[in-house]
C-alpha cells in the first residue's frame, strides 16, 4: 500500500510526521497504553525513533497511520496494520488518553480494515487484546470482529504479566 490518508467521519488517518514527536511521547507514556499497548517510548528521542520505524516504507509486512482529528489536526492515536502476508494481517491501535470514549478507535479500525481489504487483497484481518481489557473488545466487535476465541496466557503486556487475549477475526467476505 502506498502511502496513504484516510477518512472516517470526524477523523484523518495520514503517515506519521516528525512533529508528531511530543503529541506521541505523552500518549504513549500514559498509563493505559503503558499497560495495554507498551512501546518502550521513554523520551523524546524514542518517540523519534518510533516514528522512524512506523514511517520506514523498506518493507511491505507493516503500515502504521497517525489517527488524528479531522478538523484540528491534533493526534488522538494510531492505527496499525503488521504481520502483512499471504492474504492475512494482524491490525493494532491505541488512542490517546482525551479521545477515549469518542469512537475514535472503532472508526480507525474501521476504516483501515476497508482499506486493507480492497487495495492489498487480504483475506482475513486479525486483532488481539487482553481479555483484561474489555475497551479494546468494545472496539473489534463495533469495528466488526467477531471473537473467535481465547487466547491462553498469550502476550506479556506492559506490566510484565502474560495475559489471556481475545483473538477477533474479520474476512473480506464479511458483511
């Protein structure tokens, strides 16, 4: 997928900036996505080097997307599609602590998951969370995703636990 801007209502998924250094630094050290969606971001030279990663397009297996707000410009989270291969990907996000509670996560999701289906051609999209996380269940099944079933003990999260995870699932041929 080339580099890409896309809409939701209220909301522009485009590439990660340089400039989005602070907005992600305070995102990400905030306490729930420190448990829930952990980056290791620490300073502000980490959120730089974060954004070199998302931004790298040397590889076809990932595309990460700023979601921010359509009429401000201000960063409400990230929306991620990895693990790109043979008709299949996994897809993550995280949403800034202000825009929890908007839809913001579920619009995103949404909106990628269309996007990936009809210019990449993939079959089956993946999301994961901890069953200990009931928000990010809100969002895969608002966005969607049907649960499939649980994972046992299967991801270490952000506080050194292994939690048990949800895996959803959607399939091009979903309604």
């Amino acid at each position: 997928m080339d580099l890409v801007e896309l809409t939701a209502p209220g909301l522009l998924l485009r590439p990660w900036l340089a400039e989005d250094a602070p907005a992600v630094l305070a995102a990400l050290r905030e306490p729930a996505v420190e448990q829930w969606n952990p980056q290791g971001v620490r300073d502000e030279a980490g959120a730089r080097e974060w954004l070199r990663r998302r931004a790298d397009r040397t590889t076809a297996g990932h595309l990460s997307l700023a979601v921010t707000d359509a009429a401000e410009g201000t960063l409400l989270g990230g929306a991620s599609l990895f693990q790109i291969h043979a008709g299949n990907a996994s897809i993550g996000y995280w949403t800034a602590a202000p825009a929890r509670g908007r839809g913001v996560a579920s619009r995103a999701v949404t909106a990628l998951t269309a996007r990936a289906f009809a210019d990449l051609g993939l079959h089956r999209i993946e999301l994961c969370h901890a069953v200990a996380n009931p928000a990010s269940c809100r969002v895969a099944a608002r966005a969607g995703y049907p649960v499939e079933g649980t994972l046992r003990e299967s991801h270490r999260y952000g506080d050194g636990r292994r939690y048990d995870e949800h895996l959803h699932a959607r399939l091009a041929t979903d309604a």
